[in-house]
C-alpha cells in the first residue's frame, strides 16, 4: 500500500482485564502488520477518563511499547477532551516537514468497536 506512517487508537478500558503480560489480539494482530510494513506509528490511548487509578494507564503504556517503539504515546478522552491538543500536534506538521513528505499518507487502525 501507499501508507506511509499510522496511528494505532485502543481503548483504557477497566472492563478489559489487562494481565500485564499479553495484548489483546487484535492490537497484537495490528502492531506485527506494523512491524512486517516496518511503518512509523503513533499510539493513541483513549478512554483514560474511565480509569480509576492512573497506574493501569502506566501498564498500559508500558506493554504498547514493549512490543512496539511507537513515535509518540498519547492518552486521550475524546468525551473529556483531555489530551486531544496533544494529539493534534503529534498529527500536525509544519509547512517544511509537508514539502519534505509531500504525499504521506496516515492509516488509522481502531480496534475500538463504534
């Protein structure tokens, strides 16, 4: 494909049990496609607002880039609006980095359910 860079959108969820040790395997299913295409990739975590403790964000984040040396780990809650500034300038690009790129294109990878 002409893709170039992705960004990879799961889920803090607490109802998803996370044993610290195995990713889900759709995201583990997503992050070897990443590796095969050797594909720069952002992760982007949402549904931090339904987290009780921040220490399960830490997990997570920690065994997303113990199988994946992402670009960029953002938290986000798209309901709150917490960390979607963040988001937009990993996203964004200035005019030099465009000419540079020029036809990059993003591929959003969401294992979240709509």
């Amino acid at each position: 494909t002409d893709v170039d860079a992705a960004v990879l959108v799961v889920e803090a969820n607490p109802k998803f049990k996370f044993d610290g040790e195995s990713l889900p395997p759709a995201e583990a299913k997503l992050i070897e496609d990443l590796k095969r295409r050797k594909m720069k990739a952002v992760l982007v975590i949402n549904k931090i607002d339904l987290l009780e403790k921040k220490d399960e964000l830490f997990s997570l984040i920690m065994a997303y880039t113990k199988e994946f040396d992402f670009e960029a780990v953002v938290p986000v809650s798209a309901l709150t609006g917490d960390g979607m500034d963040q988001l937009m300038e990993e996203l964004m690009f200035t005019k030099d980095e465009l000419k540079k790129i020029k036809s990059m294109n993003m591929m959003f990878l969401n294992t979240q359910k709509p």
